[in-house]
C-alpha cells in the first residue's frame, strides 16, 4: 500500500510541474487541480493495470495493458484538464498527453 501511495504523490507532482510549464500560472490551483484530476484518474489505472497484469501473469517491463491503460487515462484526463483550467479542448489534450507521457516514462525507472 505504501508503494501505491507513492507513486499517487509522485504522479500528482510531477503532472502539476508539466501543467505550470504549459501554462505558467496560479501555482497552487495547479496543484490542486493535480490532485483532483489524479485522485480520480489514478486509483482506476492502478486496478485497471493490476487487474490486467496479474490476470494475464505477465512478467516484463512493458506490455499491451500497460499502454492501453495509459490511452485510457490519457482520455479520461482530457475533460476535466479542460474543464477545470478553462482551456481549449486542443491544449487540454497536448497538456493530458504531456503529462501522461512523462509519468508513464518515469514509472519505468521507479
């Protein structure tokens, strides 16, 4: 369990940092904003990997349900990046993207 929290507390911080490089603004409604939409966002794509992965027994770093969890996520981001920053749908994708590509990046070294 202690494992899971922090990768949530990393995941939140390091998608706050690539929304304040995108949009260079109000620091802590960011933050907050990364907390929601990964409180939401996160424990999904933990069951949903978990699920997929012990199901399936797989053993490598890097498989289909891996990606296809983060297509899912990378989706379910869109809306509320959108919605909640009052941004175009286009930015909210490029910022959801970024974000989702940095983290799943990073969650190989970690």
């Amino acid at each position: 369990m202690q494992t899971y929290f922090t990768a949530l507390f990393l995941t939140m911080a390091v998608e706050f940092g690539v929304y304040y490089l995108f949009l260079r603004c109000k620091p802590l409604k960011l933050l907050l904003y990364s907390v929601i939409i990964n409180g939401l966002t996160h424990p999904l794509a933990f069951y949903l990997y978990s699920e997929l992965y012990f199901k399936h027994d797989l053993n490598n770093n890097f498989n289909i349900y891996f990606l296809i969890t983060e297509i899912i996520v990378f989706l379910a981001e869109i809306y509320p990046v959108k919605l909640l920053i009052n941004i175009s749908l286009k930015k909210a994708a490029l910022i959801a993207f970024s974000a989702n590509l940095v983290t799943a990046g990073l969650s190989f070294l970690f």
